[in-house]
C-alpha cells in the first residue's frame, strides 16, 4: 500500500484529506508540524507528501521543502497554501531551489488532489 505523509497544522484538514485519500486506498500518515513531518519521513519513508505552507512560521512548509532535498529526499511533494485567501496574493514558485511537484490553494478540491497524487505516483514509478 502507498504511503502519503500529510503534515499541517490544521487538523480538520488533515482528517478530510485522509478521508479522500484513504478512500483512494493510500496509507496516511500525519504530522501537524515542520518537526514531527521531517521525523516522520526518515521513520516512515512516505511515497508522496502533502505539506501546507504556512504552520507555526508562516514558511514551515517551505523550510521543510528546502531541508528534505537538502537531505537529497526526492519523494513528491504537493504544497497546499491558503496564502492567496489570507492576503489575496497567489503564492507563485519562484525559487529555483524550492523543489515541489504541484501547489494547490487550500482548499483543494478532492478531485485535483487524488488525480495529482495519482501522477505523481505513476511518474516516481517510472
């Protein structure tokens, strides 16, 4: 079974992803912060991870980006935002170094979730 690790600090939209997800038959692991995310991928070695940007910092997502391929871990990542609702701004990759797969403005509608997961598992595949 593919594992999907999920790290925000938001705990209601934690359970709605894993409620998606799991109905898609991924195992779903979580964190709520940057710290116990980066534990959970050296202990767990998720498949893909979906992280949101801001958590107890407003760039915790992106710190946790930076550190992971740092590190050289080049499992997925979708970056999930609500930047763009909180300052009416679109958060745009503009940093050759922050490397994520796929950003999504929270919140992300289940369709474009599973479908992007479901690429990004079929391309690390490959």
């Amino acid at each position: 079974m593919l594992k999907v690790l999920l790290v925000d600090d938001d705990p209601a939209m934690i359970e709605v992803s894993r409620i998606i997800l799991e109905k898609e038959g991924y195992e779903v692991i979580s964190a709520n912060d940057k710290d116990n995310g980066l534990r959970l991928v050296e202990e767990e070695r998720p498949d893909i991870m979906v992280l949101d940007v801001m958590m107890k910092e407003l760039d915790d997502g992106i710190v946790m980006v930076r550190e992971l391929r740092a590190r050289g871990v080049q499992t997925p990542i979708i970056m999930l935002t609500g930047l763009g609702k909180a300052t009416c701004m679109k958060f745009v990759d503009t940093d050759d170094q922050l490397q994520v797969n796929e950003y999504f403005e929270k919140p992300v509608e289940p369709q474009k979730l599973i479908a992007a997961v479901k690429k990004l598992i079929v391309k690390r595949e490959e």
